[in-house]
C-alpha cells in the first residue's frame, strides 16, 4: 500500500510564494511518474504538473505555465511544487498522485492516477 503525504500550504498574499511536499512510502517511487492536482471551491479537480519517473520531463496545467515548478528527489521518495507569483485563483487544495502504472510518462488525466495525498490547502489572499 503506497502512502502519499503533502505539506507546505499555507495562507499568502498575492504575489508570494509557497513550496509544497509530498513524501511517498514504498520502494518502487522511483519507477512512476508523478502528478499535481488542485481543486478549487465548487470546481472539479484539475491538473497541475508532471515530472517523470527520472524528473528529466516537466509537464505544466498553461495556467502555472511559468510560476510553478515541479522536482523530485527519488533517493528521498519526494516531489515537490515550487509556487511562485500566486494569485487569489490558485487557491485550491493540492494534491498529489501516483501514476497507475510503472514506466509511463505522466497524463494530465486524474484516472491516471490511482494514490492520491490527502491534499494540502492554499489559500492566497488578494
């Protein structure tokens, strides 16, 4: 059973910045690609971001196309998202996933997806 765990949200201004976590059990996060999702208040979940299981490809939603930014450090069984130049329609609460299956590159598709974090509030303020 895989375990995803996201930290770093938090409430910030217009402008700021945020860094969120997510740490994985098991001993295979190396072999999958991994995604970021948000859902915002009264909308569907959406993507993010994708890296690949060797993080040498990013994917981004165009709407963070240019603030956010995505790693992972497989040593350390963790993906991070770097969130720069936030705005009041990036609150959401984030999440991140494990593709369902092994050496594939990532889809900006949630049923692609099969473990999910519990998911982490941002809320930006204006």
């Amino acid at each position: 059973q895989v375990q995803l765990v996201e930290s770093g949200g938090g409430l910030v201004q217009a402008g700021g910045s945020l860094r969120l976590s997510c740490a994985a059990s098991g001993r295979t996060f190396s072999n999958y690609a991994m995604a970021w999702f948000r859902q915002g208040p009264g909308k569907e979940r959406e993507f993010v971001a994708a890296i690949t299981r060797n993080g040498g490809r990013v994917y981004y939603a165009d709407s963070v196309k240019g603030r956010f930014t995505t790693s992972r450090d497989n040593a350390k069984n963790t993906v991070d998202l770097q969130m720069n130049s936030l705005q009041p329609e990036d609150t959401a609460v984030y999440y991140c996933a494990k593709s369902r299956l092994p050496y594939r590159d990532p889809v900006p598709s949630r049923e692609a997806y099969n473990y999910w974090g519990q998911g982490t509030q941002v809320t930006v303020s204006s």
